[in-house]
C-alpha cells in the first residue's frame, strides 16, 4: 500500500510548523507504531502547537501503517504484528521500516517484516480470503495455490501466501 497524500504534514506546513519539527513529530509517531498514543500526543502538543496538529500528524503514520500491517496479516493481527516487531531479533528491521516509511510516505517499508511475520504465523482465514485465495476445510483451514491443496500454515511457511 502506497500512501499518497500526507494531509496532516501540509496542515503542519500551512500552520507555520517547521521541518525539524514536523521530523521530530513524525519520528515519535512511527517509534510508537502499535501504542495507545495519548500521552505521546500530549507530549508533542508544545512542538506543534495545538493537540489537533500533534494528533493529526501523528495519526497519520500510524492510520497508515495500520492499514498495510491490517491488509497483510488480518485486523485482529495487527497487534500481534506490531509485538512481533518489536522483538530484539527484528529491531533493525524495524527501525529501517520506520524511517522507509517516514521519508518516503510509503508503507510498502514493512514488507519484508511482514513476510518474516506471516511465514512463522498462519494467516487468518480472513486474511486469507482478502487476499483473494480460496478457503475450504474445517474453519477453513485448507486454501488451493497453483491447483494444489494444502493448509494455510503450510503455505505461509513456504512463503507462498
């Protein structure tokens, strides 16, 4: 997922907010992916200069990168991802994801922690499913790539899903 517009970074722009500042809030939003972000708002009111610009900014990088870990691994795996991430072993990872997506505005910076998640993690049959393959099975358990059969898990180890 490409994210093309960044409202609240030119709403930052428009109320004056300079770059180091918007740098400085962007940087605490993407270090805090996954985290109830209330007191980190609250912390970054004084560098934007209204709750509502510090929020906005900062609920931008995480709606995004919501929405991409969401579409990867399913909604009720966003938390599980976001947890996997942080995990020592994945740290350097994750921090070149973060800064990816920071300069650039494009999530497609998680891929590859997302594929190291969804090979040691089988996918939801939802997720699944909205990534267009076919589910059968008891709780559909069973998916059908290239005309062969096999469990979902299976496939995510093989990295074929």
């Amino acid at each position: 997922m490409q994210v093309e517009t960044v409202p609240a970074l030119a709403a930052l722009t428009a109320a004056g907010i300079s770059e180091a500042t918007r740098d400085t809030l962007a940087t605490r939003a993407i270090s805090h992916l996954g985290e109830n972000l209330d007191e980190l708002i609250a912390s970054s009111e004084s560098l934007a200069g209204t709750p509502a610009l510090a929020h906005d900014t900062i609920a931008y990088y995480q709606s995004a990168a919501d929405a991409t870990v969401a579409e990867a691994v399913g909604a009720e795996n966003v938390q599980a991802f976001y947890d996997f991430a942080r995990l020592p072993e994945n740290a350097a990872e994750l921090k070149r994801s973060l800064v990816q997506h920071f300069y650039t505005h494009r999530t497609d910076a998680y891929g590859p922690l997302l594929e190291r998640f969804l090979r040691l993690n089988e996918p939801t049959a939802a997720a699944t499913r909205a990534a267009g393959i076919k589910t059968f099975g008891r709780n559909d358990e069973m998916i059908v790539i290239g005309g062969i059969s096999m469990t979902r898990k299976v496939a995510a180890r093989a990295g074929l899903i």
